[in-house]
C-alpha cells in the first residue's frame, strides 16, 4: 500500500506540470490582459469584470517582482494610442511581461512549488490572504451541503431499494429527476420570493454569513445567526444534488440483495432488518461512502458561483469568476493550482477509503 501511495504521490508532479503548462499556453492565445485593462481604464471604458478581490483597483498593485503569464504579445496593444510608450513598457515590467514566456513560466512554477503565489495585480494583498479570506464561505456552503445530501440520500436510498417498483419509490424518483433537472439558481430565487422579503415572508437574510454584529454576540447566538444565515443558499443547493447519491445507493442495495448470501442469511432465518444491516449495508455501501471526498469537492469548488451571487456570499468561487474577468492571472493560476492539487488528492483518498472499507481490494499490483 505505501508503495501504491508512492507512485501515486510522484504521478502527481508531472500531471500538476501539464495541467499549468496547457492553461499557461491557453492564457497566452486569450484576448486582453492586464496591460490592457489598465490602458482600457486610463481611456475611460473598461473591459474587465467588477472588482470584489479585496480591495480597490491601483496600477502600481503588482510589483515588478511578481511573473505570472498573461496573454501580453511584444507590448503591441490595442486602443494604446496616444499613451506614452515608455509607461506601457514600465506596465510591462511591472507585471513581468517584458520577460520570455518560458521565463515567466518556470519562475511561476518554482514559487507554486513552495506555495508562493505572490500579489494578486488588481487587489491589495497577497494570493494566499485572498483565498483565505474567501475560503469559510466555500466551506461552508460545500460541507453542509454534502453532509445533508448524504444525510437525505442514503436513507432515501435504502428505502427505494426496499420498496422496488412500489408508489413510494415511483413518485420520489420522479421528484428527485425533476429536483435535479432544474438548477439550483432557480430555487435561490424561489426561496428568496418566499422566505426572503420577496413576495411571501420575510424570515431570513440575503447576505452574508453572519450580521453586523456577529462579533458581539454570545457563543450559542453566533451559531444561531450562523445557521440563519446559510439556510436558504445550502437549502438552494442541497435541492437536486441528492439525486445521484440516491440512485446509486438504490441500485447498490438492489444488487446485494439478490446476491446468494443474501439468500442464505434469510433461509437461516434472520430478521430483514439484520439482513439488510447486518449484512448487505457494509458491502452495499462502499462505492456510496468512497466517494464522498470526491463529492465534497466537487461541492467546494463547483456548485456555489451562482448561489454566492444570489445570496451575496463572497466566496472561491466569486473571486476566480472575477479574477478571469479581471485578467488577475496570480489569483486564477493559484486557484486553478490549488483545485487541481486538491482533486488528485482525493481521488487518491476515494482509492484509499475503498480499500479501507473492504480489505479485499489490493493496491499493490494495481498499475498506477
């Protein structure tokens, strides 16, 4: 096992290289840039997105030190007319366009390697402090979100599978198709109509994870208007996002019951309920269990762009939304950098927990 996790630890190395170097190369073919930007603000008209990355806009936000590509070519730009030529070769500098591409590449590369992702261009401070600051939100929304769909899918599951072909798995099936065919921005709003000073009630907030005054509250009031506050977004979220996980411990359940030991442990007269979690729920719910990391990550880093719009929740998946616009290339490598290293270590703890789970499977001849 060690020797599984080995190979699969220095696999990891050559598939983050190619994952930088493919959006490296994709970024320097993209219209538009930093440089452009600025020049498209001095000139009144701007180009880019809003800007929600911590701070107000300054040209002299990046250091002269800080490289990371951008799609920059020869310091030709477009609608730089009239600009003093020798500013836009300092903006160059300033951004460290004025080095070769592959420069710029490995030093962007060296400092990843050490978790160094320098100055985001148009925020005032660093990458790293950034994602901090954005990073309670995405949890948040992420782990309560895979924690109650896991929470509803599983008995949900266990239940349709018991009761095959029954009204009961008929109509939640049909419930869950629909939940999960409609996206989740459309119950954020539906939610917000009712509960939400829309048209109905007015019984939850819009912003925000906690009040104003969060910080003055007592401890179990600051859980209270915690919890106040994400109901709506995770109930947005949750809502659809079960379906999977329900179908598949389903289907799960289906197929160990008709197995032979199944046969077996009833005609030696055990109870259902000790047949069914006794022995088929171990072996029915391993492929559910394993894959969890996989669905809180994905959860993390995918499903709360429009929901932290609509609910006015600044998290990850706002400040990598603006930073493209923005042409922040520091923040949208660093944030590609750490979802890209995060994803290939859960699929290497998804593999880790379904050998857990059931000792039968060998990693060690398994070929990487």
């Amino acid at each position: 096992m060690l020797a599984y996790i080995a190979r699969r630890l220095l696999l990891m190395i050559p598939t983050i290289f190619g994952i930088m170097l493919i959006s490296f190369i994709v970024v320097q073919f993209a219209p538009g840039g930093p440089v452009e930007r600025i020049i498209a603000q001095l000139q009144g008209f701007d180009s880019g997105g809003s800007a929600r990355l911590g701070g107000g806009q300054d040209v002299g936000a990046a250091s002269s030190s800080q490289t990371v590509g951008g799609g920059e070519s020869g310091g030709k730009y477009r609608g730089s007319q009239g600009l003093d030529p020798k500013f836009i070769k300092d903006l160059e500098v300033q951004f460290g366009f004025d080095k070769p591409v592959y420069e710029r590449f490995w030093i962007m590369i060296r400092n990843y390697a050490t978790f160094d992702f320098g100055q985001s261009y148009f925020g005032h401070a660093s990458v790293m402090q950034l994602i901090r600051e954005k990073l309670p939100v995405s949890i948040s929304l992420g782990l309560w979100m895979t924690l109650l769909s896991y929470a509803i899918s599983i008995p949900l599951g266990i239940s349709k599978a018991v009761r095959d072909g029954s009204r009961l798995d008929v109509w939640t099936s049909a419930v869950i198709t629909v939940g999960y065919a409609l996206p989740s921005f459309l119950f954020a709003v539906l939610l917000i109509i009712l509960f939400a000073g829309g048209s109905f009630y007015d019984l939850f907030p819009l912003r925000g994870l906690t009040s104003d005054n969060w910080a003055d509250l007592s401890w179990p009031h600051k859980i209270m208007d915690y919890l106040w506050h994400i109901t709506l977004p995770v109930t947005a979220m949750t809502i659809g996002s079960f379906a999977t996980a329900t179908f598949l411990t389903k289907n799960s359940f289906l197929e160990e019951i008709r197995k032979q030991y199944v046969q077996t442990a009833r005609m030696k007269g055990l109870s259902e309920r000790r047949v069914l979690y006794g022995h088929v729920f171990r072996n029915a719910m391993m492929i559910v269990v394993a894959g969890f990391p996989g669905a809180f990550v994905s959860a993390f880093f995918t499903g709360s762009l429009l929901i932290e719009s609509i609910f006015s929740l600044d998290g990850l998946g706002l400040l990598s939304y603006d930073s493209i616009l923005n042409r922040d290339y520091p923040v949208v490598f660093a944030t590609l950098y750490i979802f890209a290293l995060l994803g290939l270590f859960v699929n290497l703890i998804s593999d880790l927990t379904y050998a857990w789970i059931d000792p039968r499977i060998d990693f060690e001849t398994r070929e990487v």
